[in-house]
C-alpha cells in the first residue's frame, strides 16, 4: 500500500510541475488558437464575396449586352415600319417596339440593383482585406511568443511527460482513476502532503485517531474536508527517492 501511495504522491509532483508549465504559457495558446480561428473566418468570407463580385459582373455585362441588342431590334422595327404596307403590319412592330421597351426599362433596373450590390461588396472586401491584415500581424506576433515559451520550456516539459508515462503504468487503474477524479474537481490537485496534523490542501486538521492511521499507510485516506488524498511524512520522502 505504501507503494501505491508513493506512486501517486509522484504522479501529483510531475503533474505540479506540468500544471506550472500550462500557467506560465498563460492564455497564449488559446490566444492563438481564436485568432486563427478568427482569420480562417475572414478568409472564407473573401472567398465568397469575391465569387459574388464575379458573378455580378457577369450579371452587368450581360445586361449591357442585352440593353444593346434590345435598341438595336427598335432601331430596326422603326426602319421597318416606314416600309410597311398595311396598319396591321405597322401595330405588330409597334408592339414588338413596346415589348423592346419594357425589357429595356427592366434591364436598367437590373443594371442599378448589379451596382449597388457591387458597390457594397467590394466595400466589404475593402474592409475584410484590412481586417485580414491586421488578425495576420497580431496572429504572427501571438504565435512567435508561443514558440517562443514552448521552446524554453521545451526539454523540461518533455522530460516531465516521460517522468509521467513512467509513474502512470505502475499504478493501479482504480488508483489512477480517483487520483485523476480528485484532480479534475480540485484544481490539478489530488495527493497533498500532511502538514502539522493538517490536511495540505485545505489545512483542516485531520482528527487525531485518523492521523495514527494515515501514518500507518494502510490505505488510501480522503481528508474529510476537501476529499484530497492525504500520505504520510514517510510517502513524501520515499517519493522523492523514486523521482
Ligand atoms: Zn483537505
């Protein structure tokens, strides 16, 4: 039982140090990782403008190409019905030349609404692009600090890691498992040491009957306050043997 004691009391000292290393780092990662986030975004968002403004340019020429051809059928009716021989020919072309007119009057207004829309999109790839640039440059300056920390913390973060994978398949996975239960809900901290008859995590005493058999190591004793496992002066020290 010592043992196992020992070994989480292990584990907790390599995960300390790990959680000091996560601190340090700060909110750089998650820093990171939003403005990222946030540039994909944009990026896809220019995409999509920028295929709108193609698509509405082809929609102008289009109707460019359309209000040409509608003048042209009236400039050719009107020659046609100065040759015409009879009123029911000269009403048909008439109607034909209103017809021109009305999808011209159309055509103008499709044309206004195509630039208007164009207007405003390539105003908003204006903005996106400058809203691109500046997320690139903070991104750039975030993700260089990053390294920067990783780097330094780098070789003792690994060796930490290695220290960790060493400790965890020695112990019991019912050990492992409530060791990791305690953490989750206490902070990052499950094992603590006894401290002048106090737990070390809270510092509620422990009763005196329950101090005896904690130092017996017999079994893994839950300080009744906080649910921290507490060990012996005796599993501290055997502890830093092991590491
Ligand atoms: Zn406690």
């Amino acid at each position: 039982m010592e043992t196992r004691l020992t070994h989480l009391f292990a584990l907790q000292q390599v995960d300390s140090q790990l959680q000091e290393i996560h601190e340090l780092k700060g909110d750089l990662p998650r820093v990171v990782a939003e403005l990222e986030s946030t540039l994909d975004g944009s990026t896809m968002k220019l995409k999509e403008l920028t295929t709108l403004v193609t698509q509405l340019k082809i929609e102008r020429d289009n109707t460019d190409v359309e209000l040409i051809s509608c003048t042209e059928k009236i400039e050719k009716y009107k020659e046609q019905q100065l040759q015409v021989k009879s009123n029911k020919q000269y009403d048909a072309l008439s109607r034909e030349i209103d017809t021109m007119e009305t999808l011209i009057e159309q055509a103008r207004k499709n044309l206004e609404t195509f630039e208007g829309k164009l207007q405003i999109s390539q105003q908003d790839i204006g903005l996106l692009n400058k809203e691109i640039e500046t997320t690139t440059a903070e991104l750039t300056e975030k993700q260089a600090e990053l390294a920067e920390v990783n780097k330094e913390h780098e070789i003792e973060e690994t060796r930490l890691v290695h220290e960790r994978a060493k400790i965890v398949v020695r112990i019991k996975k019912e050990d492992f498992d409530k060791y990791e239960r305690i953490k989750k809900a206490k902070k990052g901290t499950a094992v603590v040491a006894i401290k002048r008859g106090s737990c070390g995590g809270c510092f509620n005493r422990v009763p005196p009957q329950k101090l005896l058999e904690l130092r017996n190591n017999n079994y893994i004793y839950m300080c009744e306050h906080c649910g921290r496992i507490i060990v012996s002066d005796d599993v501290v020290e055997k502890s830093s043997i092991l590491q």
